[in-house]
C-alpha cells in the first residue's frame, strides 16, 4: 500500500521486510482521502494482521469510514497536528513496539475498542477545545505505549487560574513569554491582562510594573526562534496527558534547546486536571529521542500560587 505520505515500495524494500504493492497512488498528483479509502481497502480485502496508518485525526477518520465496520485491527502512527483520538501510538517508535508485541505475542496482548475523535469546530467558535466522536475502531491494547483519548476542556477556579498567572509573571519577570495552545493558557493569559488565541502558539512580553503586551500571534517555529531566549508556558492535553508534540509542534526542539531546555519550561495545570490523569506521566513526543531524554524526569507543575507539584515526564 503507498499513498501520498506513506513508504513507496523502494523505501519499504531497504528495510529488508517482504514488501508487495497492492495499491499505488497516481505520481505526480496530490493525494485525498479517497486515496487512503482505496489503499486501506485494498489492504484489507489482501487480508493483514494489522493495518498500520500514519497521520492525525482527519486520516483516523477517513480510514473508519473506508473499514465501514470491518472487524480489522488499526494502529495510528503519530504524525500529524492534531491527534485526540485514542487509535494512536503515543509515538513513532511505540507504534512500532505495539505492532511487534502484536505479531509475535498473539493472544497475550487483547484488542479493545478505541475512540476516533477530531475537533469540534462548533465548540472551537465559541471558544472551547473539545472533541467529537466519530466512531471507534479495534486497537491492540497496551496502555503505555497507546495514546487515551482526549476529553474536553473543563472551568478551572478562577483562583486557581489567577494563582498560576501570578506564579509565572514572578518567575518571568522582564522578559518574554511564550505560551502554548490551550483554555488553561488562555485563561492564564487572560489574567494576566492578555487576549490570546486558542489553539495557537502566542508569545508575550512581560514587565513587573507594566501590563503585558501581545507581540507575536499564531507564532511559527521561525518567529519563535527569531525572539531568542525566552520562558515557554505549556499545559497538558486533557485525558491524554500529552505536553509536546501535539497540537504544539511550532514549540520545535530548535525552539526548546534555543531557550534553555527544561530551566525554561513552564508546566501550568489545575490540580483537578493533572489529578484526572491518575497518576500517568506528562509524555513528550518532540521527535527528537535525546531532548525527549533530556526533558524526561520529574518537573515541578504550577497549580497556584507558589504552589508546584513535581510530576513525571516520559516519553
């Protein structure tokens, strides 16, 4: 199977595995999702183990539609902007432990049925993050290396909020401040003084005695790395737990190692929120295995003022 995005058969070939074509996208023509419907088709009626896609949700959903309730095994291979659905390795390199625990290890390792969700556009204008169910489809279940599905944003006390936007200004100071996608970060932002967007990635500049000044929207990983060294603020998704690698990609490793690493970073979370996650770490999915070892360890995360709970990154 290739579909624009995927292996070609040349690049499947070098890695010394058995390879047979059974679909092929036209060449020199941008692929659809009536591509990846025919290639998952064509897949399937080949008869497979495990059916193994990459992207994001808008592919999870193409290919729950193209299955149409066929009882076939899917795992989603992290690779696109946005991935709430629960089909998902938690990286690359996890979706590769999972296939192989699946092949080798038949009948320790069970399928369960797992989430596709994507954006909820409505709720998006009326200025929540949250997500909609699709459907779901059989993913083989190990709870570590698959990613939970996101779940929606939640009001966190306005003491709380006001709390955290306190503790990061003092610990920013004069200087500037980028602050990931996110309600949390919003809200955070909104009491410092700040209008900032939802979903993308802002940077502020903070003084002691002055408000706070707006001085890139919608920010790209060039615009953050022409600013220099500054503080990043990120909180994790919901559900998920994820803190880089989701929805935030413009925060590159270029970016994080530019500004100092894990010294400049700023986990913000309400303690209801990080509580939801039962214990599981914060996980980190930058693309780069030696900052994602650099970054791994507990971290202090802001809950109020002058109030931190140290918690677990992982990859």
């Amino acid at each position: 199977m290739t579909a624009g995005g995927s292996l070609g058969a040349d690049a499947a070939a070098s890695t010394g595995l058995p390879t047979r074509v059974v679909y092929a996208a036209g060449h020199g023509r941008d692929t659809s999702a009536a591509d990846t419907a025919a290639a998952v088709r064509a897949v399937v009626t080949e008869g497979v183990d495990l059916l193994l896609f990459a992207g994001g949700d808008g592919t999870a959903r193409d290919v729950l539609a193209a299955l149409g309730g066929a009882p076939c095994p899917v795992l989603g291979v992290p690779t696109g902007v946005k991935m709430h659905s629960a089909v998902f390795a938690v990286s690359p390199r996890a979706a590769g432990e999972v296939a192989a625990a699946w092949l080798t290890r038949r009948g320790a390792v069970r399928l369960r049925d797992a989430e596709v969700m994507d954006r909820d556009e409505d709720a998006l204008n009326e200025g929540r993050v949250t997500s909609r169910l699709f459907g779901w489809l059989p993913v083989p279940d190990l709870p570590v290396r698959v990613q939970q599905r996101k779940t929606g944003s939640t009001a966190t006390a306005p003491e709380a909020v006001g709390g955290i936007a306190v503790d990061v200004a003092e610990r920013v100071g004069d200087g500037l401040l980028v602050l990931g996608p996110g309600s949390t970060t919003r809200a955070v932002a909104a009491a410092l003084g700040a209008d900032v967007s939802l979903t993308g990635v802002d940077v502020l500049r903070l003084h002691p005695v002055r408000p706070p000044r707006v001085v890139a929207r919608d920010a790209t990983e060039d615009t953050l790395l022409a600013f220099g060294p500054a503080w990043i603020a990120l909180s994790p998704i919901g559900g998920q737990g994820f803190l880089l690698g989701r929805g935030n990609q413009q925060i590159s490793p270029r970016v994080l190692r530019a500004a100092g690493g894990r010294g400049r970073l700023l986990v913000v979370c309400a303690e209801q929120k990080l509580a939801a996650l039962g214990g599981r770490p914060l996980l980190l999915d930058t693309g780069d295995d030696a900052l994602d070892a650099e970054l791994c360890g507990h971290l202090p995360v802001i809950t109020g003022r002058r109030r931190t709970s140290l918690y677990r990154l992982a990859t």
